[in-house]
C-alpha cells in the first residue's frame, strides 16, 4: 500500500473490493454518510473531541488517516469481520465480529497492509501466480490464517516494522 494517507480505504479496498473502481474518496464519503446518519452514536466524545460536521469534512480530505472508526463503519457497512493486527503489541482488533467472513490487516502505527494468501508450489517461497488469484478474505470460525498472520506479524514485530 502506498504510504500516501489512504493506506487504510486501499488495504481494505484491496482485501474487500479487488478490482472494483470504488474510489478511496467514496469509502471516505462512505463513512461520512455513515456518521451523520448516526450522530447519536457517533458524538463528539466518539470522534475524538471533533464535532460530528467538521470530523466528516476532515476524513473526507486525502490528507486524513483512517483509524478504528473507519474500520467500524466500513467492516459493518461491507458485512465483513476486520481483523487488524498491531504488529508492535500483536493485538487483533476486530471490527463487526461474527460476520461470516473476515479480512486481515496489520497495522504498523502509522500504516496499514493487507493479509493475502498467495498460491505457490513448493517450497513456497516465491509467489509466482498472478495477483488475482490471491486470497483475501476467509470463513470467520477458520482461524488458521490469523494465527499465521499474526506469526508474520511477530517477524515484523523482530524487524522493528512498527512506529509508536
């Protein structure tokens, strides 16, 4: 993902919506629409201390990050579970638990990846299978891929691949 203040709309664009033309700045307008339906939910207090109006003008700027909030509208919006793994403390959070189906992210403190299942002959080093035929998303009660996820993430964990 590029490090381009998006990284989070494209990691989940990426995992949810491969090769769909929804743009980064209608899943920004996407989550806007979602919080002034839902103003008493998301107060103030929700939106770290900014009033409902101005937090939709500001995440709807190319410049704003993606956090918690967007991956909670955006994962009950698309019906899907988020697991975001925080490779400095390898803690997943999970946004719009039990779905049926879940996407992984790790999150670095300042950027977001997507989790994809690459198929490969042995020894299984090289991907050498076009993208699009990557996996994406998986069945929600299969928890084999996150703990593999989270074992990646523990490698960059050992690499330093994290800001706090």
């Amino acid at each position: 993902m590029p490090d381009d203040n998006s990284c989070l709309f494209r990691a989940f664009a990426a995992a949810v919506l491969p090769g769909d033309d929804l743009s980064m700045l209608e899943l920004r307008s996407l989550v806007a629409s979602q919080i002034q339906e839902e103003r008493d939910v998301y107060t103030k207090v929700v939106l770290d201390n900014r009033d409902p109006d101005d937090y939709c003008r500001w995440i709807q700027t190319e410049d704003a990050w993606g956090g918690a909030i967007e991956l909670a509208i955006l994962a009950k919006h698309f019906k899907i579970e988020v697991c975001s793994i925080d490779v400095q403390s390898l803690r997943v959070d999970r946004f719009n638990e039990g779905a049926s189906i879940r996407c992984i992210l790790v999150y670095s403190g300042i950027h977001y990846d997507t989790i994809v299942q690459s198929p490969s002959d042995p020894p299984h080093t090289i991907a050498d299978n076009p993208p699009e035929l990557d996996k994406r998303v998986w069945d929600s009660y299969d928890d084999d891929i996150l703990i593999k996820s989270q074992e990646l993430c523990k490698v960059l964990q050992g690499k330093h691949y994290f800001t706090n």
